[in-house]
C-alpha cells in the first residue's frame, strides 16, 4: 500500500520486516524489489531480485511463493538489465 502512495521508504520498511519474519518467500524479496526500483535503488534491487529468483528457482508457478511465470520472468529481465547497465 505504501509503494502505491509513493512512500517508498515506509514500503521498503515494511517489505524489510516482511523478510525478517518470512525470509523463504520469494515474492516479498521481489515485491521489495520492485520498490527499491522505484525509488530508484538499483543495486538494492538487483540484490532483491536475486534473492527472488534463488528462492523460486523454476518459471512455472510456485505454490509455496505464489509466483507465477510472468512475475519471475519480469524480474529477471530487471535483473539483467540492471546488472548490464
């Protein structure tokens, strides 16, 4: 919700505790990534979007992350260009 408002920093928080109590779930690594692209944190990104990416190791949907095919492709696109920009 905070993203959404354009509070990056309290969305970034938030995303953080998140991690903190559920660390295996790959969608809020790549929810958090998202933010951090926003604001326009890219390295923070990338790492968030690796982070996604180990954890949801497959395209396909993932029950227990709840990522589906095109979530996990678009994150890797970021990913990779971020890391070759």
């Amino acid at each position: 919700m905070y993203a959404l408002d354009g509070k990056n920093e309290q969305a970034i928080a938030a995303y953080e505790e998140a991690i903190r109590l559920r660390p295996d779930v790959g969608e809020i690594h790549l929810h958090l990534g998202l933010v951090y692209e926003q604001a326009n944190q890219s390295t923070q990104a990338l790492g968030a979007f690796r982070k996604a990416l180990d954890l949801n190791e497959l395209y396909p949907e993932d029950k227990a992350t709840g990522f589906k095919e095109g979530d996990i492709r678009g994150a890797f696109v970021v990913t990779r260009d971020l890391a070759d920009g």
